[in-house]
C-alpha cells in the first residue's frame, strides 16, 4: 500500500450496488479495508453523525488517513490511484476517456432503468408496475447495444486491461440479472453476456455478493 498502513474505511450497506462497485475497486486491488455498515433505508432514518461523512446522506462514504470522499467514481479511482496494486485505469488519454464515458453513461442511463424499474420492481412489488418494467426494458435494451458497441476487443470492456468501467458495469447488470427479465435480455447480446460470466466469477465479485 502507498502512503499510510492506516486502514480504509467505506460506510454503506451491502445491497447497494455503489458500494459493490467501491468494494470491488479494493478488492481487486488487494486493500484491506474495514466495511461499515450503513442502512439508509432504515426506519429510524440516517444517522446525523453519518452526514459529516456525506452531507446528502447517501452511500457509499470512504476515509482515509482522514481524508473523506464520497461519490463513487471519485472513490475507485482515489483508490486505483492512492494504493499499490494492478492499475484500474488505462493510461491512454483515449482509453481513460471511454471508461469515463461508459461509466458515466451507466449513472444516467442503465442504473435506474436496470436496478429499479426492472429489478426491484419485479422483486419488491406484490403487484409490479409491468409498464414501468418494459420501459425500464427497452432502457436496458439501449444500454447493452451501447456497451456492445463500444466494448474493445478482448476479455474486458477496454480490451485486455480490466478496468473500473469493468467494475462499474458489474455490480449494476449482476442486479439486474436477478430477475429472468434481466437475464433473458442480457443473453440477446452474446458479447455482454461472456463479459458478464468472466467477471461475475472473479473474486472480486464474489466476495462482495449481498448474502442471501
């Protein structure tokens, strides 16, 4: 580890799919790291001491040596960045340009249609919103041509180099896959559907899988 032994700290909950992602940025990078637990959805509500940490009370937070981030993508790559270890980043201006492209596109495209109007609202509702889901569907659908599109030949999204685009991507389609919407769109794009089985049986991912 560059810098401080001092010990990482994430704050958040082990459903969210942000906080997979960070996790899975420590992981690959073979930090040890101390998770805690953070349920935002709790019935008491947030607690106050949390907002120092994130002043808009989402998740995940991260500190070290007492410096404080939050936002994901700011978080993977202090962490690519801040430690030793294989790097998560190309180092091509072009390269570095793409997964901040395919990241970004995940947040404002594929997130919500893939976690919430499909996943969750398939998984959490007694009596599920079916135009909410086909339209968070044809999201997804939009989402997958894109990555497809974009995706460099090789093992990983920018080629040979697994990438936080990679771990970005990851814990947002392994959400979405929980539900048989998810899984019977993502095998129409055979490309996507390899990718997803080569990182889905990292230990990076499994070791961050939610209990059952």
């Amino acid at each position: 580890m560059a810098g401080s032994m001092t010990k990482p700290v994430l704050y958040g909950a082990d459903y969210s799919v942000y906080v997979r992602i960070a996790r899975m940025a420590l992981e690959e990078k073979g930090i040890d790291y101390e998770l805690v637990p953070l349920d935002i959805f709790a019935a008491d509500g947030i607690p106050a001491w949390y907002l120092e940490h994130h002043p808009f009370g989402r998740i995940p937070a991260f500190e070290h040596d007492g410096f404080r981030l939050f936002e994901t993508s700011a978080i993977a790559r202090y962490v690519d960045e801040a430690f030793d270890g294989p790097a998560l980043q190309p180092r091509d201006a072009r390269g570095r340009a793409r997964m901040g492209q395919i990241i970004g596109m995940l947040d404002a495209y594929g997130y919500r249609a893939m976690v919430w109007d499909v996943a969750v609202e398939r998984l959490e509702k007694e009596a599920p919103e079916e135009s909410l889901i086909a339209d968070g569907l044809r999201h997804a659908e939009t989402v997958l041509k894109v990555l497809m599109s974009l995706k460099v030949e090789g093992p990983w999204l920018l080629g040979d180099q697994l990438t936080l685009a990679d771990l970005h991507a990851a814990p947002i389609i392994g959400y979405f896959v929980k539900v048989a919407d998810g899984r019977e769109l993502l095998a129409r794009f055979s490309g996507m559907s390899d990718w997803y089985a080569r990182i889905a049986a990292r230990p990076s991912f499994t070791h961050t899988a939610q209990p059952d």
